[in-house]
C-alpha cells in the first residue's frame, strides 16, 4: 500500500510540475565572480553569481583515515591535485580532493567523491592496488596520473615522471593546511519597462550534503503603479548517496501555494515537484 501510494504521489508530481533547477549546477563553478549581463526581445537580463570556499576540516584529521599509504605523500598529493578543494572536477571528469574517476572509485566500492571521507578513502585503495601490480612507489604514483595499462605496457612516459616529481616536492613541503568546501551566493533577474525580477540565492557543501536558499521577487508596473507580481521563497536540502545520484527534500512559499517535493539528481538535475 506504501509503495503504491508513493507510486502515485511520484506520478502526480511528474505531470504537475518539471523543471530544470540550474542553481543546483552553479556550486561546481570554480571559486571566483561571475557575471552575465544580455538581453533577448523583451528584457535585459544580469546574473552575478559568487563562488567561494569555507575551511571544512584540517588535512591532518583527514588523514588519520589513510592507512596504508605515507599520510604525508597523500596529503602533498591533494595538493597537486586539487589544492585541497572537495569539490574540483578537472575537464576529464576526475573529481574532488584526490581527483578520482567514478568509474575507478566505483571498483573500491567509493560513494561519493565529493565527500573528502570517501575520496580519500578511494584514492588510498587506489595506491595500494597500484603498488600492488606495479611493485615500486614511483610505478605507483606516475600511474595514479599516466594510468596502470600504460605504465605495464610502455613504463613511465614524461607526463608519469613529471606527475611523480610534482607529488613527490609536495610531499616534502607538506604541512598540516585546511580543507575548503564551495559557498555559493548569487542574484538574477530581468528587466524591462513593465516589468522587474529579482532571484536571490545561496547554497554551500558538506560531506554528502548540499544546502540551498531561493528567494524570488518579481513586480509589474500599469498605469504608473507598480505591483507585486510575486514572492517565492524555498529552501532545500540535497543528499548524495552516489556521486552522479541525488535527491532533495524542499520546501517553499509563493503568494500563490505552498510546494513540496523531491528531485531526482540526473546529468542536468531535473527537478520534480508537487504544489498545494
């Protein structure tokens, strides 16, 4: 009976209200400001989207969860590949602190690489199978990068040696240092001569987690009066089992209904919700 009545919830929402949610993509920008100022037929249209970093832990008490690799090495490691920032994704598609593929996290049975926890728990499985078939540590790092078939077949390339010379100069330097996870704060909207927009929101990252805030406040103008056209108001937050899997629990307010509802995390996050 519970699954058929989440069945039909789940049907209802589908054909009551779809959307895309793109401020749930805006957290994987890199840290910095962003602007976008255009205009279409109708409005002039401005979006200032700010990405920064939070300090989330110390690398040391990451690194009491590596054990069979020199925590050192890791910890210079993280620094050459994402200078300790959970959430860097490199046009590869590697992702997070160790820059992992979830294709290779997958096979150490790793979640989600945005969770420093289980990025570095995957990388250091990773070491150990690479010292593994490789037998030295200089196989083994130059393969995290250049990839084990390769290394087997061919030995260490350039692109290994300099990869292993980098880590390696990062191990020696390596100090305790922070680890930083995104906080992202933005504003949109539209304008034209009747008509004004303004969308505000922010959102920052925390282990499986994500936490977001909307507001939206549009307004007409006729016969030289300006009135509220609407205010909208949601918070939410995003879970993430997996790293390419996710669902949000939400809740809103507009001048027109209350919303509730779930989303399910796909390449473009498309969202599914239900209102009252």
């Amino acid at each position: 009976m519970k699954k058929l009545f989440f069945s039909f919830f789940l049907l209802i929402a589908l054909f009551t209200f779809s959307q895309k949610v793109d401020i749930y993509n805006k957290i994987f920008y890199k840290p910095g400001l962003h602007m976008e100022l255009y205009t279409d037929s109708m409005f002039l249209n401005f979006e200032y989207i700010f990405l920064t970093k939070y300090s989330y832990m110390d690398s040391s008490e990451l690194l009491k969860y590596v054990w069979s690799q020199d925590r050192t090495l890791i910890g210079g490691q993280m620094y050459v590949e994402s200078n300790y920032y959970t959430h860097a994704i490199s046009s590869s598609h590697a992702i997070g602190l160790l820059q992992m593929k979830p294709v290779v996290a997958s096979d150490f049975g790793i979640g989600n690489l945005f969770n420093p926890i289980d990025n570095i728990t995957g990388a250091t499985a990773y070491h150990s199978y690479l010292y593994r078939i490789l037998k030295s540590e200089k196989a083994q790092i130059a393969a995290y990068y250049q990839g084990p078939t390769s290394v087997l077949n061919s030995g260490i390339n350039s692109s290994g040696l300099n990869y292993y010379k980098k880590v390696k100069k990062a191990q020696k330097n390596y100090k305790n240092t922070k680890i930083y996870s995104p906080v992202l704060i933005g504003i949109q909207g539209a304008v034209s001569q009747d008509f004004f927009e303004l969308n505000s929101y922010s959102g920052f990252s925390y282990k499986n987690l994500e936490f977001y805030s909307t507001q939206n406040f549009s307004f007409l103008k006729k016969e030289n009066k300006t009135t509220i056209n609407n205010i909208d108001l949601n918070v939410g937050l995003l879970y993430f089992p997996k790293t390419s899997f996710s669902f949000k629990v939400c809740a809103g307010f507009s001048i027109y209904d209350l919303k509730f509802g779930i989303l399910f995390n796909s390449k473009y996050r498309v969202g599914v919700y239900m209102s009252l």
